[in-house]
C-alpha cells in the first residue's frame, strides 16, 4: 500500500469573491489533491479585506496553521492563490 502524502490547505477570501465561488476553488484544491494520490488533513479558511503582504494571511491564522502543522506533520502546505517569495 503507498502512502498517500499528508496535505492542509489554506484559503483566503477576498470581498471580490462570493461564498459560492470561493468553496468551488478550494474544493478544486481537495480535488487536485486527491488526484495527486494526496490526502486533505485539514483546510484552514480566512475571510480578509486583502492579502497580508507579508504572510499571506493573518497573524492568528498562521498561529492556527502552526498548531495543525504540530499535530498533522503535514507533507505540503497548498494554497489557494499564488505566494510571493516573502510570504
């Protein structure tokens, strides 16, 4: 049996992007995951007015990200938009 390996996503919905579109990106995101013989062990959402420039995502979600990369010792971090070299 091979092991599948170990992923959370992360998303951040913009004002620009309603519910219902948003949960259709990152159900691509599982998909995609799934196709990649990957494994989903948690999703992280945030709602934001903008990107952090810095993180991406807000300071107490990256402190989120960090407890689920503790008990999950994840194999990837996916996210749903592209990260720039700082972030």
């Amino acid at each position: 049996m091979i092991e599948r390996e170990k992923v959370v996503i992360v998303g951040c919905q913009l004002p620009s992007t309603d519910d219902w579109t948003y949960e259709q990106s990152m159900g691509e995101l599982v998909e995609l995951v799934d196709t990649a013989q990957g494994e989903v062990v948690a999703r992280l959402d945030q709602k934001r007015q903008q990107i952090d420039r810095r993180t991406f995502i807000g300071k107490g979600k990256i402190e989120e990200l960090a407890m689920l990369v503790e008990q999950f010792e994840p194999d990837l971090l996916i996210f749903n938009a592209e990260l720039t070299p700082a972030q």
